[in-house]
C-alpha cells in the first residue's frame, strides 16, 4: 500500500509503500493529528525504516493502493 504525506511549505510530498493494513494506518494518523500538541506522526516502510513527521507540519495524508501502470501499447 501506498502512503503520501504533504509536508507544509514544502513543495516534494513524503511517498513511501508500506506492509501495514490501510486501517492501521489510518488510526495511527488521526491518533497523531487529534493528540495534544508537538505530535509525531510515525510509520514504517516495507523495508522497516521508520518516518516521523511532526504533526504541526502534516498539510494532508493520502493512504491507497499504488496504482498499476499498464504495459505495452494500448488499443
């Protein structure tokens, strides 16, 4: 699964897959966005590094599934 965090007053977004289920994900996120302040948002990818991210710089989280690019010429 995919994961893409825009990172305020930047103009590259973090994009990273990861193992973990799309509801996890989702939980840590709002755990982190809704906890008090000077929050970090932590994940791991598949290779197990971990990305944190403080929250107060958190601008949006698009959680999905990478999409498939089709192969070879189109009819």
């Amino acid at each position: 699964m995919e994961v893409k965090i825009g990172i305020a007053d930047s103009n590259r977004e973090l994009v990273f897959k990861t193992g973990m289920e799309p509801d996890d994900v989702h939980k840590r996120v709002e755990a982190a966005l809704t906890a008090d302040a000077k929050a970090v948002l932590e994940l791991e990818d598949e290779k197990g590094r971990r990305y944190l991210v403080s929250t107060d710089r958190v601008a949006y989280v698009e959680i999905g599934e990478s999409a498939r690019r089709p192969v070879g010429f189109l009819s």
